[in-house]
C-alpha cells in the first residue's frame, strides 16, 4: 500500500511540474500588431511608422484526397510558402499558414511545413527579418479541436530551432466542453478573432464585422490558461445589398455581398439617399436607400433597395482598444486585420490606425494630416499626362469636403474617374467636391494632360 501512495504521490508531482513547466509569466509589455495578408501592399503614402508585430501570410496547407489504382483511399498533402518582396518594417515577424479546407490539416502535413519554415527562416535571415514563429491560421470546427491539438503536436517536433507557435483562435472555440485547453498546450500564443463572429445570414438585421470586447467575460476565459495571447481587431469595411430593406414591414427580404463597391459609387447617384448608423462595436454603418426604381449596369433595384456599408472608424479602434487594454494578465496587445491594399478605399489605411492607438487610446483625436496629391507620370508619348490621387485630410467626416489641386502651369484638359466628383476649373486647377464618409484613403481622381510639365499643390476649400 506504501509503495502505491509512493507512486501516486510521484505522478501528482510530475503532472503539477509538467503544469508549471507550461506555464508562462505574464508578458511584461503591450505591442501593437498587423496582419500582413495576400493582397496588402506598401501603400505609397504609408509614413514608414514600423509596427511592434507583424504577422505575414507566407502561404497555406492543402490536401488532395485521392485512390491510387489496388489502394485504398489516401490524403496527399502539400505546404507552400513565399516571403512578399516587401515588407513593412518591424521588430519581429511571425510566418502564418492559412488552411482554407474544411476540418483541420493531419499530422503527415508537419514534416513538410518544417522543410519549408526552414527554407524561409534563412530567406528571412538574410534580409534582416527577425522571425520568431509559426502562426497557423486555422478555421477548426470547435468538434475537431482534438485533431487539431494532434496536429500542432506533429508541428512542434519537427519545428525548426528557435521559432514558436501561435494560432488565430475563434471565440466559440472557448465555450464549455470544448478541446481548446488540448489545443493551447501545444502553442506558445493564440490571437482570439474579435469580429465575423456570425455568420453572413440573410436574417442578420444589424450589419457588423467587429464584436464588441466583453472584458469582464473574456479575460478569465483567456487568463485561466496562462498562455501569451493578443486580441485581434478588424479594420476593414463590408457592402452588402438587402432587396426590400424593410424587414419590420414586409418581413421578406434578402441580402448580397458585394466586393469590390464603393460608397462613391453611390454616394453621386441622386437615385439614392443617404442615412447612417452605428452597430454595438461602434462601427459606422452608410445606407444607402433607392429612391426610386432604377437600373445600375446589368441589374434592377427597386424602391427600398438599400446598398449598407459597414466601416471602421477611429472612434471604433478606440472601442476596441478600451476593452482589449481591460483584460490583463497574459494580454500582450493587440493585432489589427488587415493592413489593405494600396487603393483600397474603405479599410483603415495603416497610420490612421497607429495614430489612433498612440493618440487615441485615451479618448484623443488622431493627429490632423495635410492632404496631399500624388503625381504618377501617365506614359504618354507628346504630350505631359499625369494621373492625379488625393491622399484626403478629412477621412469620415459626415460632411461634403472640397479641395482644389493647383497645376503650376496650364492643364489642357482633365479626364476624371468615373464616379469621381472632381472637374477642371480655369485653366490650372481641378475642383474636387467629396461626399460625406467618402474623403479617406488613397482616391484617384482621373488624369491630368498639358503641353509642359507641371507641379502640382492641393488645398481644402472652406
């Protein structure tokens, strides 16, 4: 009998070790970070503010289920990685995986993910990129955790020297009677997602991307497994159209996504008017609602048709930032989603988001920046053609906002982009009238042409 409560004494010491030998200290600083994901670029008016974190999309984990002829059905898998050519510049970078599959990657698929970290730890290397980890980067149903687990086990004897683990983590995963604790015993970070935490349902009256950030409830949930974590916050716009947007009259309606609409688009269009919003995350949501019946290119929209337009806003990341800085313990920050691409119009442009965590996190405004226009030279062969994009001062003002651009010498003509309030004025000046919500981000405005080169100034107009 002595012997087995020996023994028994023995494993409760070793399982109390393992447990502490898990266990980390609490991070001892706050780090600001970005994904940066496939489509994000260097915009040309970033200001090269470097960022604490960055988290880049290198490549993603494939499967391809096939039967070889006399064999039974097997699983090929394949692992690709690419660092981008450029790379904002900050202290530590982090490699993400994206598995884009239903269920999670299977243990056989680690090996070939250590031969390609390895490959793309020394391309980093060489270009003086501090790498310091994987993230995976992984939608696990919350029913498959223990596969997943099982996974990222493969992954870290295999991982090469020096590189840790992280996982972007959905909320639902840390309900009760979940796997999750298996899971985060492998890793050395997760980042839960704060947004797209529904799905994009017909019936969802109240458009929304961010959630908002529960302090009170979340930090135990995160804390009690005292693992490094960061909060992951959005700062990218959504357009849906809903068909009969009149729900509590009709009680039938349907809703589109759109990609690639912009407010601008509408936002000139007499047929429609204007009315806004703001969700629980504190998000501006833009209706626009026909007026009237009307044809837009190939498509019939009908009164009360209403094209929304969900957007962050400084005053939403400071949202966020309150309730992310509330939860202490293993908190080390925040990562924001996504850094956009160079023309993207509706996603928070990088310094408008850093601005707002340095000067807005106590409730301060983001410092004021100049407007500015970029000159791109437009290739033409006799004569002088630029094309012109407005860097605006006045991003979601609910207001109009003018600007007049100045040319140094006589312009010939001006070709505005369509949709694009701006027109030649005199002789050497283009008038620019942008609509409310509408003045943010990198616009081009169409293309300037004259017989001299020209220097180009902007301005507002009170």
């Amino acid at each position: 009998m002595r012997s087995v409560v020996l023994v028994l004494l023995f494993l409760a010491s070793f399982t109390q070790s393992a447990c502490r030998a898990r266990r980390q200290p609490p991070p001892t600083g706050w780090t600001t970070g970005y994904w940066f994901w496939g489509g994000s670029d260097l915009d040309p008016t970033y200001s090269g503010k470097p960022v604490d974190v960055l988290f880049v999309q290198v490549g993603s984990i494939r499967s391809d289920n096939y039967a070889p002829p006399g064999a039974g059905p097997e699983v090929r898998w394949s692992a690709y990685g690419r660092l981008p050519d450029e790379l904002p510049t900050a202290r530590d970078y982090w490699l993400v995986y994206r598995y884009e599959q239903p269920g999670v990657p299977g243990p056989p698929a680690a090996p070939l993910l250590a031969e390609e970290l390895t490959s793309l730890q020394s391309e980093a290397r060489r270009r003086n990129l501090h790498v310091v980890g994987v993230q995976f980067d992984i939608d696990s149903p919350t029913s498959a955790l223990s596969r997943y687990a099982e996974f990222l086990a493969a992954v870290r004897k295999g991982l090469p020297p020096g590189l840790e683990i992280s996982i972007t983590a959905l909320l639902d995963w840390f309900r009760s009677g979940t796997s999750i604790a298996s899971v985060l015993e492998q890793v050395d970070e997760f980042v839960p997602q704060f947004y797209d935490l529904g799905k994009r349902e017909y019936g969802q009256r109240q458009f929304a991307i961010a959630a908002p950030i529960d302090s009170q409830r979340w930090d135990p949930v995160f804390n009690r497994f005292h693992k490094r974590f960061r909060i992951g916050i959005s700062t990218f716009g959504r357009a849906r159209l809903v068909h009969n947007a009149v729900p509590e009259q009709t009680g039938n309606y349907r809703v589109e996504f759109y990609g690639d609409l912009q407010p601008l688009d509408l936002a000139t269009n007499p047929a429609f008017d204007l009315q806004t919003e703001h969700n629980q995350a504190d998000e501006t949501i833009l209706n626009y609602r026909a007026n009237r019946k009307l044809r837009l290119g190939y498509n019939e929209f009908e009164l009360g048709d209403t094209f929304q337009f969900v957007i962050s806003t400084p005053d939403s990341i400071r949202a966020a930032l309150r309730g992310a800085r509330q939860i202490k313990g293993y908190n080390a920050g925040v990562v924001f989603f996504r850094w956009p691409s160079e023309n993207e119009s509706w996603a928070l442009q990088p310094d408008e988001v850093l601005d707002t965590v340095s000067e807005g996190g106590a409730g301060k405004s983001p410092t004021a920046r100049p407007a500015r226009v970029h000159v791109v030279p437009g290739g033409c062969a006799v004569v002088e053609c630029v094309d012109l994009y407005l860097e605006s001062s006045a991003a979601f003002v609910p207001r109009e906002v003018r600007y007049r651009i100045r040319a140094s010498t006589a312009l010939d003509y001006f070709l505005p982009q369509p949709n694009i309030p701006a027109r030649l004025s005199g002789t050497s000046d283009v008038a620019v009238s942008l609509p409310p919500y509408c003045a943010r981000g990198r616009l081009y405005l169409g293309r300037a042409v004259s017989r001299d080169h020209a220097e180009y100034s902007v301005e507002v107009v009170p």
